[in-house]
C-alpha cells in the first residue's frame, strides 16, 4: 500500500517540474511565428531592404543594448515606450513596411513590439527573431556610434 | 671469481647506465620538440587572434567611416576628387590617433568594385592605379548577395611592404561602394610580446629584420632557448612575415641536467650495492662454504688422525652435496685406513697386535716415561716345546693352540684390571697394556706403571697358571707351558734394544731352567711353581 502511494507521488512531481520547466522557457524563448507577422531572418532582411526601399527598421532594445552595435538605419525604439502615439510619426501609414528586431530569440521585447503595432493597425510587419546576435555572428555589419 | 662477478655486474651496471643516459638523452629531446611543437602551435594561434582583432577593428574603423554623411554623399554622388578629400579627414580618426590601427590607405570602390579613390597616411591619391589588395578584390568580386554585405580580410603585398586589408560595404543594408581599410600589421603582431610573455622577433621573407625585442637574445647567447616560428603567407601561399617567439628552457635544461645527474648517481649507487651484495651473497654461499671444504682436507693431508672428520659446508645446494660426497668419502676413506692400519699392525692368525704394532707400543710407552714419568713392564715368552707339538700334530693343529693360548693369554691381561696391593694402592686399570705376537710361537706384552716386581710377578704368575689347564683341540688334549722373561723400565734398561734383549735373556734362563719366570738381574731369582 505505501509502495503504491510513493509511485504515484513520483509520477504527479514530475508532471509538475517537466510543466514548470515548459511554462519557464516559454517566457525566455521567443515564438517560432507570430500570426500576421512575416518573419525573416538575415539573409531575408537584406533581400527585403533590397526590393522595400520605404522600409523601416525599428530596433526594440533599450539604449544600452544599442551601443553594442546595431543595425544601420535602424531607429531606436525600446519595446517600453512603443504605443500607436510613438510609432505613428515614424511610420506615418498603417501600410509602411516595418520590421523589428531585438538582441536575439531569448529577447522578447521585438515581440511586444510588432505585437503592439499589429494591434495600432499596422500591416506590412515583419520580424527578425534571430535579432542582433544573429546578425552580428553572421559578419553582418553594424554601426556602433 | 669475486673479479668475474664483480665486473660482470659493473659492466651491467654500465650498459644499465647507458641505456638510462640514452633513454634521458632522447626524453630530453622529446620533451624539447614537444615544447618547441607547443610553442609553435601556440605562435600561430596567437598571431591568428592578433589579425582577427585587428580585423575586427579595421572593420568598426570602416563602417564608422561610411556612415559618416560627408562620405556618403561624396560616394553616392560619385565625385571622385570628393571622395579622395573624405578620406583624407579620415586619417584623424580615434582610432588611428590612439594608436590602435596604424592605417597606410583607404580606398573606395564602386559596386562593381572599381576604384574610385584612395588616400594614404599624408596625401591623397586620384586615378586608377591598383592602390589596394588585389586578391581582396578578387575575392570580392566572386561574391553575390547577402555574402557581399559580409566582411573580407586579407593579407598581402603592396610595394614589397606587407598589409593586412578589410573590405567593408559602404551605405548601410544596400552597398553603393566598398571601402578598404589597409593597414601595418606589424605593430598588432609586435602586441604578442606582451600578450604572451616571450620575446618576439618579426622578419620579412627576406630575412629582414623588422622588429626584434628588447628581450631577445644576442646569436651568441641563445642556447638554453627554444625558438619557434611562424611564417605569415597571403592567401596565395606567398610568405610574408615571419614570426618568431623565443622561450627560455634554461630552467628545463636544468631540471633535466639534474635529473640526469640523479640517475646516474642512482645507477652507480645501485650498482655498486649489487656489486657488495653479489659478493657478500657469493661468499657466504659459495665461497666460504668451499674454503670450509678446503681447509678441512689440509688439515686431513697434514695429519691424518683427522680423516673421518666430518664436515659441514653450508652454503649452496651444489656446495652441500659436495661436502656430504666428501664426508661420505672421509668416512670410506678412514675406515680403508683403519683396515690398513689394523691390516698393518695385526697378527692374521691370533688377532693380536704384531710385531711392528708391539715395537710402535714400546716406543710410545718409552716416550710416555720421558714425558710423565710412566714406567712400565715389558714381558717375552715363548710356548715349551711348541716345535714337537706342531711337528707331531700338524701346522694345522699348531695354528689352532696358537690361537688357543692367544686367547688365554689376553683374558688374562683383561682380567688383571687392578691388581691389588697391600698396601691397598691399587694399580688401577692396566690401560695401554698389551699382548702381542711377535711371531712363531713368541709372544710380549707390556703392562704400563708396572715398576716393581712384585707386581709384574703377580701378573706373569697368573700367565702362567693360566696356561697350566690342557688345551682341548679337535679332541687331542695339549698340555703346553710357557716361559716368561721381564724387563722393567728404566730399572732394567734406558733404551729399548737393551730392554728387549734383556728380558729374552730372562726368559731363556726362564725356559732352560724351567722355572717359569725371570729378570735379568737377579737371574738368580728363580721361582717354581
């Protein structure tokens, strides 16, 4: 009888940790997708500022994580002060492409970026989840001033 | 044989000292080109982290530059004298300033990487003329999308004089240009001093000496030291540089020289010990067991009373078979001596001792009165008219009676053990005494501390009635009597030929007056019984 209850005492404390531990990543690691959301990755951004001459890159990162590096032609725009009031002088129509990026896939705040615009009515978004890191361990280059 | 052993294992000792030597000679070896391997390894890591910092550098100096509006207007708009003017003002850069790049050129190029600029450390540059890294371009060029926006170093030679270049895209995601950042490695490469410790040395593939440290040695003080070297080569396999770091293996020399010394110290120390053990181990078991062996057959060939003795060797297996073979042979040995001996000194017929056994006795007994004042008695009888017993009866039944009175004759003299005295001094034990058979029906005894006549008469008297009961044999009843002559020393005689004739002359007296027995002076003295 005591036996029967330990093993199942077990069973129910691993279920839990393994739930903790899924519901803990999640919050650390960014979405794969984001719905009405075009992601693109390095490669993609650049073919993208090829064709997208209007494109606006919007760099989500809070200004210590900018002097690292970033983007040329980025803005800065820290996830914390994006709303519809902020993005609205730099975007001016809802169908301006826009694409924001952060420091990489454990940086969530690209994502509350884009998620917000797509709620300000916004429709050309894109999303480059690879972010920073990414583009920097690829050689891509980037303005640190 | 200890010199034998002894050197066998010196010389042992010696080619295990070789060996060590050698083996010590060839580690010490490895252990350098290890070292010398190690190094090596470790210049080119460290030459390759140099130029990637370097690259890296150049490449923040480049993009830094193509941000700049001034520049970007210039490039876009393609106004060639512009552009030069640019990257002149460049040339004041932080970077360059705080010394971190030490830049010789820039220059620009169009997206068909065609030079549209460039501009040296002091002056401007207009026209065409290859002012950058060939091979950098060409690598360029063989690029398409996304790769184009990626950066491109490389290292070559320009005027003989070696640089190290880094393209960089010019006008942010969409390139309208490239621009070149090309610069002195050297004084990056001088920074491996410091970043590793060791001298370094920089020539060119000339053997040209372009930097030397402080700290490196003159030619003629450079052993103990460990030199490995680096050659720099462009992408197309030129070489260019070559770098060389200098390490002090004075203190592993050292370790190595003193290990050395302590295996040598240890192989003679052992060697040495093997060689005390090794003839400790022999003489105890082999050799001294043998001189046992030897001494004991010197002392038996310088006087054989000690054949029979047995020995015990000790020692090894071999040894101590040896020895019991040897005392197994004393044994045989002694007993065939007795043989002889008793051979030697025995009548065969009646088994008493024989006249050169009875002589030997004499003079023993003559010595035994010089040295401790021992007289003695000397008795000689003859059987009465032994002649007609054998001529009447045989040889064969003579023989028999002689061996018949021996008998008797020496129970007797057992018998008299103590003869008593009067006075109650017994005489006690008639040791030494003796009957023998000089030959023919003549016997002698000798009867030690006798010294008064008296007493050699006791004893002749008992001989005498000893022989008066008839001998029984093989069935004829013989009656045969004896005369006995004594002599006694030193009373009757100093030296023995006087002794002896004068107790035969007693005894002759004896027999022709049949009065059984008498001594020579006082042949008057006669007894009958």
């Amino acid at each position: 009888m005591l036996g029967t209850i330990n093993f199942r005492s077990a069973g129910l404390i691993v279920t839990l940790v393994a739930f903790a531990v899924a519901a803990r990543a999640e919050e650390t690691i960014a979405p794969e997708n984001i719905p009405g959301v075009t992601r693109v990755e390095a490669e993609g951004l650049l073919a993208l500022a090829e064709k997208t001459p209007r494109l606006v890159i919007i760099d989500s990162r809070i200004a210590m994580d900018r002097k690292q590096g970033y983007l040329d032609g980025s803005l800065s725009l820290p996830d914390t002060e994006t709303s519809c009031a902020t993005l609205a002088p730099l975007l001016v129509t809802k169908d301006r492409p826009v694409l924001f990026y952060c420091n990489g896939e454990k940086c969530g705040r690209s994502v509350v970026a884009v998620k917000i615009a797509k709620q300000c009515g916004y429709t050309r978004l894109y999303w480059y989840r690879g972010g920073f890191e990414d583009w920097k361990l690829k050689g891509f280059p980037y303005l640190k001033k | 044989m200890r010199f034998t052993l002894g050197a066998t294992i010196v010389l042992m000792g010696l080619l295990g000292l070789a060996l060590a030597l050698a083996t010590g000679e060839i580690y010490r070896h490895q252990t350098l080109e290890n070292q010398r391997t190690a190094l090596e390894e470790l210049v080119q890591i460290t030459v390759d982290r140099q130029l990637r910092d370097l690259e890296e550098r150049a490449r923040e100096l480049g993009l830094a530059l193509q941000s700049e509006s001034g520049f970007r207007r210039a490039l876009a708009s393609g106004k060639r004298g512009e552009l030069a003017d640019q990257l002149q003002s460049q040339f004041r850069q932080y970077f360059v300033t705080a010394g971190i790049i030490k830049l010789e050129r820039l220059v620009v190029y169009d997206t068909g990487h065609r030079a549209l600029g460039a501009a040296s450390a002091g002056s401007k540059i207009t026209g065409n003329h290859t002012a950058g890294c060939p091979t950098l371009i060409d690598q360029a060029r063989a690029r398409a999308g996304a790769e184009r926006m990626k950066p491109l170093s490389a290292l070559c030679l320009n005027n003989n004089q070696v640089r190290y270049s880094v393209l960089v895209p010019a006008g942010g995601l969409i390139p309208i240009g490239y621009l070149e950042v090309m610069s002195d490695p050297v004084p990056a490469l001088m920074r491996i001093e410091s970043r590793l410790g060791f001298p370094v040395r920089i020539r060119d593939s000339h053997d040209r000496r372009i930097f030397n440290s402080g700290a490196w040695p003159p030619p003629n003080a450079m052993h103990n030291t460990l030199v490995a070297e680096y050659v720099l080569a462009t992408a197309a396999g030129e070489p260019t540089l070559k770098i060389a770091v200098l390490r002090d293996v004075e203190v592993l020399q050292q370790g190595l020289a003193k290990t050395r010394w302590l295996v040598m110290v240890l192989a003679i120390a052992a060697t040495l010990l093997g060689v005390i053990l090794a003839l400790y181990i022999l003489e105890r078991t082999t050799l001294r067991p043998l001189n046992n062996l030897a001494l004991q057959l010197r002392r038996v060939g310088r006087n054989k009373d000690h054949l029979g003795e047995q020995v015990t060797t000790g020692g090894i297996a071999e040894i101590r078979e040896l020895g019991e073979d040897f005392n197994l042979m004393a044994r045989e040995l002694d007993r065939l001596y007795g043989s002889l001996e008793h051979l030697a000194f025995t009548d065969p017929l009646t088994n008493l001792p024989n006249r050169a056994r009875f002589h030997d006795t004499l003079e023993e007994s003559v010595r035994q009165y010089t040295l401790a004042h021992q007289p003695f008695a000397l008795l000689l009888t003859d059987l009465d008219r032994f002649k007609a017993v054998n001529d009447s009866l045989g040889h064969h039944i003579g023989d028999l009676l002689l061996q018949e009175v021996s008998t008797r004759l020496r129970s007797v003299l057992r018998e008299s053990d103590t003869v008593a005295r009067l006075d109650n001094e017994a005489i006690l034990g008639l040791e030494g005494k003796m009957v023998a058979r000089l030959g023919g029906d003549e016997f002698a005894a000798i009867l030690p501390r006798v010294s008064s006549i008296d007493d050699a008469s006791a004893v002749a008297r008992k001989l005498l009635l000893s022989m008066q009961e008839p001998f029984l044999i093989r069935g004829h009843a013989i009656s045969i009597g004896i005369s006995i002559g004594i002599a006694l020393y030193p009373l009757h005689g100093k030296d023995i030929d006087t002794l002896m004739q004068r107790a035969d002359a007693a005894m002759y007296f004896a027999k022709n007056n049949q009065c059984g027995l008498a001594f020579p002076n006082n042949m008057q003295q006669k007894e009958l019984i």
